[in-house]
C-alpha cells in the first residue's frame, strides 16, 4: 500500500496481487488476524479500498494540509465500512507500513499506537521482572 510521492495518488490502495509495492521483492501479504471466512482468501481480497476511492489513501506530492486532512478523512470514512479493517490496521503496524491510511489510522497514528505498545511491553517487562526479583 506504500505510495511513493511521484507517483499517481489513483493506485489501488490493497493492490490486486496482494502485495505492497514497497515489498514487492518480498512475496504476497500473509493472512491478518483471523476471521471467519468460507474460503482461503487473504483478508486484502474483501478490502473496500480495492474498489473504492483508492486515491484517498495516499498523499499527492506538495499536498497542502487542509487538503490532507479533508483526504484522510474521506479515507477513515472509507474504512469504517470495511469489513477487514482490523486486519488492515493490525498488518500495517506488524509491517510497519509508513505511508498512507490503513485501517482508518494514518502513519502519524500508527506511529503514536506503536510507541504507547512499546511503552507497555517495557512496563509489563519492568513488572514481570520486580515480581520475579521478588518471588
């Protein structure tokens, strides 16, 4: 889903062949989180980005920032009605993907979710290691 800046903003944001572009040496997505599903599909293929407003997800080169905010908004609105977006969120954060909105959170709020859950690890490691220090 990564989108250099010289490039179109109108590329499917989940690309038909299932891998991302800044990847694309590196294989298709694996699976998200589970759900029920009836077939093997990976979660990608039930993405509403592949169908719709896929320009939305990325940023044009230059964009300015009432512009930004108005497209990333758009985006979210998107992936509110999106069947995988937990999926989409949570591969974007594994990846990390540094560009554009996956699962309704931009790289900006994927990066301020992936510092709180550092933080945490360190704090539970912090806990686990007094209570073991201590047993």
């Amino acid at each position: 889903m990564l989108q250099p800046s010289h490039q179109s903003s109108q590329v499917a944001a989940v690309p038909a062949d299932g891998g991302s572009p800044a990847r694309a040496n590196a294989g298709a997505w694996g699976r998200g989180p589970s759900r029920d599903r009836d077939d093997d599909s990976p979660w990608h293929t039930e993405a509403v980005c592949r169908r719709d407003e896929a320009g939305l997800f990325f940023a044009p080169s230059k964009e300015p920032t009432a512009a930004r905010l108005s497209r990333e908004e758009a985006a979210k609105r998107v992936c509110a009605r999106c069947p995988v977006m937990v999926e989409c969120r949570e591969h974007a954060l594994l990846q990390p993907e540094p560009y554009g909105v996956w699962g309704g959170l931009t790289a900006a709020e994927r990066r301020v979710v992936l510092a709180r859950r550092r933080r945490r690890d360190m704090e539970l490691k912090k806990a686990t290691h007094s209570i073991a220090a201590a047993g």
